[in-house]
C-alpha cells in the first residue's frame, strides 16, 4: 500500500512538470521582433523611401532574403521606420548599439564608423569598388603608378571601409560634396578618374541621365564584404547569431540578396530612362548593353566564407593588372 501511495504521489507530481517541460520547448527564442534600420541613403544596400510627411521606410537589397529564410526560425524581423529619410548613419548606428534598434544593414568590419556592433558572419556579398572614367581614359591606367599620377575623385555620399579610405588617402583622391560633382568633373576632365561601387553608380548615374557617359573598370579595385549586424544588447543573442550563421552561411541566400541587386538597379536604369543629361555632357557616348546588369555578371563565390572576406587586402596592383 505504501508503494503504491509512492506511484500515485510520482505521478500526480511529475504530470504538471512534464508538460511544463513541453510547453517550454515549444516556446520559440525568437518571441520579440527584430527592428531593423540600415545606411540611409545608399541603394541597393540599404536606404530610407519617404512615405509620407512624418515617414519614412527601410528598403534594402536583403531585406526580403531575410525575411523568407528566418521565417522558419520563427523571427520576427520589421523594418524600422522613420521620420525623415534623411536621418543620418551616426543617429541609426546609435540606436543599434544601445539596443533600440536591433540590426543594421550594411557594416563593414574593421572599421571604426561601425565599432560596437556584434558582425555576422559570414558576410554573402561584397561590395564591388570599381574605377569609373571617361571611355578614352580607362585604356591609360595600368598599374597604381599611373593612379598616383592621375587625379581622383569620390563622392562623401558613399561608405567605404577604413582600409578603402587608407588606399584612397594614399592616391590623393579628392572627395566631392555629392556623386553628381565627381561625375561633372570627370567628364569636365578637372579629375580623370572616380573611385566608387559599381552598384550604388549605376543607379545615381541613371537618375541624371549620365548612365552611357562614363564606364567602370573590368575589375574592382576592391570587394567589400557587406555585413549584416546584431545590437550587443539583444536578449539571447547566442542564439540568434547562431540561426543568422546557418541560413548566410548557404549559397542560396546570397544568390537571393543579388538578385534583388539586379532588380533593384535594372528598376532604377527603367525609371529614368530618357533622363535629359545636364548641360556639360555635351556629346552623348552610346550605351551597350551592360548598362544593364544581368544575372550572369553577378559576382560569383555566393558563400561568402572567410577567403572573400579577405579579399580587401589584396595589393592594389593585383587587381589593377590587366584593366
């Protein structure tokens, strides 16, 4: 009799505890959403579309990548909206870092604009750096002797990585106020060169009409690798480093990240098509086809494992070579 007061007291107690155990399990650890910000005005990585008066939207090239794939992980990721689309980068980093904000798009690592945040690895795309010149000019630059000898421009409207910076302090490269001053003076011959993303250049040369007036190198000088990063101060951030990691980590998030690049880009080129250039394009180079980008010229090595994130390093004269 005695034992069997023992079972009936086991199992009276332990039934409670046993489904409290499940119901723990099926708890999901990603219960709060994520709110996401990233650069401010920066296409296609990241920038802010005005809405209306007191509103703003985030829209960015991996946005709708992230979205699908952490859909199965039960996380709830909601791009932040905001007053004004021209909020500056230091406000929105700011944010990310005491944890208002959760994750921002589109870091560089080893760079001090965006020191406190937690990268995730590994970066899916890099950020091609390419020379953008006048047809005639680009025959000329052969090695980083003839660019130290040349004058550069690049515009403050884009970011680059510290190590970028360095290389381009290192040239003698003059920063212009906006991208349409460095691509006046380009075509102007006042500078010969521009150093600039061949993705965020496509889009501003469309908006002026200047899309069939300069051309890009047929390599980068650099490949940037773009992260996506999380606010130190997230709850349970071990386990969201862990679930970001598994799904960047796979070919086909990096494949969708691209193609929403040549979307983003080919819609651009489309809205401005017939575009009347300013006055000081004064004759009208014929475009080619590449002023489109088409899914083959997507960069390849979607992993985006460690060798890419590297690649920055490489000498100058490396990825010069054979221009």
């Amino acid at each position: 009799m005695k034992n069997l007061w023992l079972i009936i007291f086991f199992i009276l107690f332990c039934a409670p505890q046993a489904k409290a155990v499940n119901m723990v399990q099926e708890e999901s650890y990603f219960d709060v959403p994520l709110e996401t910000t990233g650069l401010p005005n920066y296409p296609p990585f990241s920038q802010y579309i005005q809405v209306g008066a007191d509103s703003a939207v985030l829209e960015s090239a991996f946005l709708q990548p992230m979205l699908d794939v952490m859909e199965k992980h039960q996380m709830k990721i909601i791009p932040t909206n905001v007053s004004d689309a021209n909020i500056g980068a230091d406000m929105l980093l700011l944010n990310v870092r005491s944890g208002k904000l959760k994750l921002f798009i589109g870091a560089y690592t080893d760079t001090q604009m965006y020191k406190g945040l937690q990268m995730i690895f590994p970066a899916s795309i890099s950020n091609p750096i390419h020379l953008i010149t006048m047809p005639d000019e680009q025959e000329k630059i052969k090695t980083l002797e003839d660019l130290k000898s040349l004058r550069g421009v690049a515009s403050k409207t884009e970011y680059f990585s510290d190590f970028v910076n360095r290389k381009l302090a290192e040239l003698g490269v003059q920063f212009t106020d906006n991208s349409f001053e460095a691509y006046r003076m380009v075509i102007t011959g006042e500078a010969d060169y521009m150093i600039g993303s061949q993705y965020y250049n496509r889009i501003m040369l469309s908006h002026y009409g200047l899309s069939n007036f300069l051309t890009y190198s047929k390599n980068p000088l650099f490949k940037i690798p773009v992260f996506i990063a999380i606010s130190k101060v997230t709850p349970r951030l071990s386990q969201y480093l862990n679930a970001f990691r598994e799904e960047f980590s796979k070919p086909e998030f990096a494949q969708a990240v691209k193609q929403e690049i040549i979307r983003m880009i080919n819609a651009e080129i489309e809205k401005y098509d017939g575009t009347v250039p300013p006055s000081f394009a004064k004759h009208d180079i014929e475009g080619d086809e590449d002023d489109v980008l088409e899914a083959d010229q997507v960069e390849k090595k979607p992993e985006g494992h460690i060798v890419e994130q590297k690649v920055e390093e490489k000498s100058i004269d490396d990825v010069l070579e054979g221009i």
